[in-house]
C-alpha cells in the first residue's frame, strides 16, 4: 500500500511538473502576451482553442502550423503573428499543452 501512495506521488509530481513547464514555456516564447489559460486577451483563451479544436482530425498539425506560422480568420480580425522564435519541437509542446486544457 506505501509502496502504490508513493508511486501515485510521484506521478502525480511528474505530470503537474511538465504541466507547469510547458506553462513556463508559453511564458518564455511571449505567447501569454496575447493569450491565457481560461480567458480571451488578443487571442483566443486556451480552453476554448482546445475545445473548438478537439475531435478535429489533424487538429495537432494545423494547430502546430499556426503556431509557427501565424494565421488570421479563425478567432476574429486580429491576425495572431508567426513565431520564428518557437522551435517545432517547442511548438508541439505548446499544441499539446494548450488541447489539456479543456
């Protein structure tokens, strides 16, 4: 029983640790000066990206290209920047991230 509180423990300290760094993620690549978790800022919150995008086929991919590349159209008139300075691998982190957060 001590042996399954601790493994539960430590899981449980994993997964809040990688939810916590890839918030501090999205904080270092300045995507929290136009968006945030649960609410709209410039940008869409992030809860409600994973919500229109959840069940979407392909939704990863698309959602990583945004990222990367910018786009307009999908959340109102603001266009949302590319980000030259988000790796692939760092925009994969964030999409994953964000769709958690529903």
């Amino acid at each position: 029983m001590k042996r399954s509180l601790m493994l539960c423990m430590m899981l449980s300290a994993m997964v809040s640790t990688g939810a916590m760094a890839n918030a501090d993620l999205a904080k270092a690549k300045n995507c929290m000066a136009c968006h945030a978790v649960a609410n709209k800022v410039l940008g869409p919150a992030y809860k409600d990206v994973a919500a229109k995008y959840t069940g979407q086929k392909d939704a990863e991919d698309k959602l990583v290209g945004k990222v990367l590349k910018g786009g307009s159209g999908a959340w109102g008139a603001v266009p949302m920047p590319a980000n030259p300075q988000v790796s692939e691998a760092e925009a994969r982190t964030l999409v994953k991230w964000i769709m958690a957060q529903k």
